[in-house]
C-alpha cells in the first residue's frame, strides 16, 4: 500500500494534502475497511459508532448451462485465472446442470496452461493435487486446473469448485442461499439475473460497487 501511495505522490504532489499514514484510527471521521470475516466482526465492534463501509469475504460464480460455445467458455477462462483466481471477482465456483461434462470446458480453457510456468501458482496446484490423491477425493485434472465437486464457494489457488442444479428454480435457491457471499455472476450473455457475459467478471463497470454498496455515495453524506 505504501508503495502505492508514494506512486501517487510522484504522479501528482497535491495527492499529500489527502492521504496521511497513520497508526491508529481512532481520529478518522469514517472508515472503509476490507479483509476476512472473521477481521470484519472486529471493525465492526470497534468502530460500531463510526460511519463505515465493512467489506468481508466474497468469491464469484459461474453459470454453464451446456449451451455455452468453445469461445464462451475461453471466455470463462480469463474469469478463472486472471490475478491467478486471487480477486473477489475472480469465478471459484461452477454451477453446472445434472449430468454436465467437462471436456469442452477443459479444451477451451488449455490456453491458460501456461499459468503453470509461474512457480508460485504450479506450487499450490502440485499441493492440491496431491491432497487429493492422498486422500483419495474424486476430482478431474487437467494439468493446470482441478475441478472438484463441493457446495463451498471460495476454492484453493488452482482449483474450481462445481456444484450440479436440477432446473432454473433449483438454481436460483442455491445462488439466493449464498447471495451475501457473492460478488459477482458470470452466464451465457449474461442471461441470468445481475449477472455478466463470460470474460467479463474483471470487468466492473463505473456504477458497479463493490458488494452492492455505493462507495460514492457514502462519501457524499459523511
């Protein structure tokens, strides 16, 4: 952060007169804050008497309904692995209709597999993997991408999680279920509710704040 502070300073001096480094909080008139859950319930105590914007922790999804195209889900792709999968609006979840296959999935995205030369990211997928086999989890593998079947959202660096649904209803009670815990949706042209086109979950437009809630006009109203 303070690296980024001081580009700021040598893009434009007058950036001084409004970023101060300080130890502690305790003078700031109101708060916007990010981090893990368990850091939130934190913020939240300590400055319950403040105005604030608290973000916790959150993943994106994707809807495949089996009608997607080679280039839709190429598409998914940068969705999945740009920043490595680090980012809130990176997808870490498939949902997927009964009976779903993924080889056209894995052929679309095999020009990601270059991702395994950066050490960093193939190390957590040779951890992961051999999670898996040790403990003998049911999961497929491509070389450079695990898939395994789990309810839970927020996946491992290299892994996806997939999760199958009966019908559009039943889809649309297991996004509703996990609503707070979603940042971002990407389908087939965007065709599901609030959600984006493939390709597009790093893609946040201007109006689109972060967990719903506008930054803007909070600052407005301090």
């Amino acid at each position: 952060m303070k690296f980024i502070i001081n580009k700021l300073f040598e893009l434009n001096p007058d950036f001084r007169n409004y970023i101060q480094i300080v130890d502690r909080l305790n003078d700031a008139d109101a708060l916007i804050a990010t981090g893990s859950d368990n850091t939130a319930k934190h913020f939240e105590y300590y400055f319950a008497k403040k105005p604030h914007i608290i973000r916790k922790n959150r993943s994106s999804i994707a809807i495949l309904s089996g009608d997607e195209t080679k280039t839709d889900l190429g598409n998914l792709g940068n969705d999945i692995f740009q920043y490595f999968g680090l980012g809130c609006r990176n997808v870490s979840k498939l949902y997927v209709p009964q009976g779903y296959t993924f080889d056209k999935f894995y052929e679309a995205i095999e020009y990601w597999n270059t991702i395994c030369l950066h050490h960093k990211y193939n190390n957590n997928y040779d951890y992961n993997k051999s999670i898996y086999l040790v403990n003998r989890v049911i999961h497929l593998d491509n070389g450079f991408l695990l898939l395994k079947e789990d309810e839970a959202l927020v996946s491992p660096i290299s892994v996806c999680f997939w999760e199958t649904y009966n019908d559009e209803e039943h889809l649309k009670t297991l996004i509703e279920n996990k609503r707070d815990k979603i940042q971002c949706i990407v389908s087939k042209g965007g065709y599901f509710e609030n959600s984006y086109s493939f390709g597009e979950a790093q893609m946040p437009k201007l109006d689109d704040f972060a967990d719903g809630v506008n930054t803007m006009e909070f600052l407005k109203n301090i």
